[in-house]
C-alpha cells in the first residue's frame, strides 16, 4: 500500500504516525510523574533512556550517509532532520564554527500543558529535552556538548523574546 502513495502522501502518513508517537509519549511521561513523583522520574534509567532516544535518531541519519562530517553544520543539518524540526518550530543559528544555538518557539508541550493543566511544563525536571539532544549530538560527534540556557521552569533570562520556549547551546571542541 505505501509503495502506492505519492512522496507528499507518504510524508503525511509519517508525519501522522510520528505525531501520534509523539503524543504518546508525552501523555505517558505525564502519568509516570504522576505516579512515580518528579524525583524518581529523574532517575538513571530514565536518563539514559532519553539519551538513547536520540542518539538512535542521530545515528540512523549517519549511518545511511543522510549526514556526514562532525562539525557545526552537520549538527544543523541533523537537527533539521530531527522529530524538534518535525513536531515544532525551531531555530538553528550558528554562533561560530564550533558553536550552534537551538530554540524551540512556541513549544506545543508548553501551549497544551498551560492550556490544559495551567501550569509550564517542567521540561528541565523531566530530563528528556537535555538527554535526548545530548543523546542526539554526540552520535553525530561523540565530544559535542549541550548547554541548557533556558528551559521551563527556569527562570527567563531577560531580553529572551516571549515566544522562545526553550534554548541551548551546542558546544563542539
């Protein structure tokens, strides 16, 4: 059947079966800290799980030659290949040959857990935003290193635009 469907019909299935992945996992990190308490969600295991998740989406991107070398470009280009760039509006700047900066805009986690909890979602607390991008860098080049700048519930820092939801900093030596 898939063989059947157009390139852009085929992106929207895709898209539509990532998103429902997507959204799965969300609502599932949702009941875990509820269940377990933020502290045990923070945990090793879970760590590493998150660290995983993204180092196998990177590393399907260099393993079929989709992204090569391991500087501050192919890190943008793999980012814009990633489910961020898929799921949310993001910026990929680079700062320098050996630094790149990511912001989400408008995150939808954020909008539906105000909307619908009315408070931020503890992305910082709940360790996937972190783990998963540092999971993700270092498989396209294992002594990249993230930066959290800001990341709910932190505190803004000041002059951050209102629509940046979070933002970090990759750091390549």
């Amino acid at each position: 059947m898939f063989k059947k469907l157009s390139k852009r019909e085929l992106f929207e299935v895709l898209k539509n079966m990532a998103l429902a992945y997507s959204s799965s996992w969300f609502k599932s990190e949702w009941i875990a800290v509820k269940k377990l308490g933020i502290e045990n969600f923070q945990g090793r295991e879970f760590a590493e799980l998150f660290k995983e998740f993204g180092a196998r989406e990177a590393k399907i991107l260099v393993e079929r030659s989709i992204v090569t070398g391991r500087n501050a470009d192919s890190i943008i280009k793999a980012l814009k290949l990633s489910h961020w760039a898929l799921f949310e509006s993001i910026t990929l700047e680079k700062l320098s040959d050996s630094m790149v900066r990511m912001r989400t805009i408008n995150c939808s986690r954020q909008k539906y857990a105000i909307k619908k909890l009315g408070i931020p979602y503890p992305c910082r607390d709940i360790g996937f935003p972190y783990e998963s991008r540092s999971g993700f860098v270092r498989a396209i080049n294992p002594s990249a290193e993230v930066e959290r700048v800001f990341c709910p519930p932190d505190q803004r820092p000041n002059g951050l635009p209102e629509n940046v939801s979070c933002e970090w900093i990759i750091r390549i030596p």
